[in-house]
C-alpha cells in the first residue's frame, strides 16, 4: 500500500469537513439553529452538567477554538432566539453566557435524534476501523495542540512580528 503524501492526507481531510457541513448543516437546520450555534449550546450544556451555570463569552471562544468576535454573533443570535441570555459578572468586563430553559429544550429536542444522526455518519466503519480512526484523531489532535502551542509561545509571537516589520519600521535596537 502507498503512503500518500501530507498534502493529498490534508485535501482528503479538508474535504471531508465540507462533507460533514453539507449533512451537519441540513440536520441543524429542521431545528432552527446551525452548526456553530450547536457547538456554542453544547459547550453551555457540558458547562452546566459539570456545575457551571454560565460561561464568560472568553471561555466558550477558547473551548471551541474560534475568534470572539464570531463567538459574539453566534450568542447574540441565540439570545434574541431566547435559546441563552447573558449576564455581568463581577468584572464588568466579562459577559457571562448561560442556558435558558428555552436552549436546554432545544438540546434535548436535538438530541433525542442526534446519536442516529452521529451514528448514521460512521456505518461505513467497522467497530475496529472506528476504534482506530477514534485514536488515530486524538494522535492527530494531541500533535496539533502541541504545534498550535508552541507557534502561539510569547517567543515565537515575537520572532514572527520581527519578521512580519518591514526593515525601515524595525527598532534599532532589533537585529
């Protein structure tokens, strides 16, 4: 069996992704939310179960690995649709985010459908080939995080922003 190449490995897995959002998308659609707002409600949801009743927007934006400022549009769609509200916390500068009764109906409504759904996504699989592919994401996941990290340590941050200053606008001081 041929290896194949990272990049036909990385165009094979991008392209999956766009599959899994044209049938993610349509599933989330017949309950009036999309993907990401599932994503926002779900992380609300674990929150809540292991005692967290809200979450700073921070937060969510973190467990997620998305931008604030879209982790911003999404409540803020959410909260008009009632589905979560936000409140203040002591620092005023953080907006904390909970759970409506309203979004924790929405959840259960979703996922009295939803392992079907999940499950119907991998019966292409084997319980073995499954189990593997199961591993096989935490390896990959565990070697991104350690790239993610390391390309977001203060020295690299640093060495990249001396590289990105065009000559004439670099501190004498910087080599």
């Amino acid at each position: 069996m041929e290896i194949p190449p990272p990049e036909g490995t990385m165009l094979r897995l991008v392209h999956n992704m766009g599959l899994l959002r044209q049938i993610m998308d349509p599933y989330f659609v017949q309950f009036g939310i999309s993907s990401p707002q599932w994503g926002i409600l779900r992380v609300l949801q674990r929150a809540y179960d292991s005692g967290e009743i809200s979450l700073p927007q921070k937060e969510i934006s973190r467990r997620l690995l998305i931008q604030p400022p879209s982790v911003t549009a999404l409540v803020d769609r959410l909260e008009r649709m009632g589905l979560l509200h936000r409140g203040s916390s002591d620092d005023l500068r953080v907006r904390m985010v909970a759970l409506t009764d309203a979004g924790r109906k929405m959840i259960a409504d979703v996922q009295e459908k939803h392992p079907d759904q999940i499950r119907s996504l991998f019966s292409g699989f084997s319980p073995s080939e499954l189990e593997d592919f199961h591993a096989l994401l935490g390896k990959l996941g565990t070697h991104l995080a350690l790239i993610s990290a390391r390309s977001q340590s203060p020295t690299n941050i640093s060495a990249n922003s001396a590289k990105a200053k065009p000559h004439s606008q670099r501190s004498p001081h910087t080599k």
